[in-house]
C-alpha cells in the first residue's frame, strides 16, 4: 500500500519482461485486474511503454475516476 502506482507498474514491467514478455514475443497477454491493480496496470500501458506488452486489459472495480477514500 505504500509503494507508489508508478513503482508498482515499473516492477510490473520488470517482472512481464523477465517472464518472456516482450513487444515480439508471439505471446498473448491478457491482463485482469481489480480495483488499484487496474490502476497499476493502466499506467503500465499508457506511461511505461506496456502497449507493447499487454494485449488486452480487463479491469473490474478500478477506480478510474478516482475515489472519495483515498482522502
């Protein structure tokens, strides 16, 4: 809970890419994630280049337009 969205993707990254995971791998990757792991994933895709990585997302109960408990 304390390690921030942006570390978390990096790591996620990380791991994807020493999993075998890459832009031509020939693999198909679909992520499912829930709530902050939605969040977590969606900054993979759009800010750390996992578009490469990542061919689908399916988020369940992410909040993307953010949320009134995280004050």
């Amino acid at each position: 809970m304390s390690t921030s969205i942006a570390d978390t993707a990096a790591q996620l990254k990380a791991d994807l890419l020493a999993a075998g995971f890459g832009a031509d791998d020939r693999k198909n990757l679909t992520l499912l994630a829930h709530s902050m792991g939605g969040l977590v994933s969606r900054w993979l895709i759009e800010r750390e280049g996992g578009h490469a990585l990542v061919d689908h997302l399916v988020m369940c109960g992410t909040p993307n337009e953010g949320s009134p408990f995280g004050k």
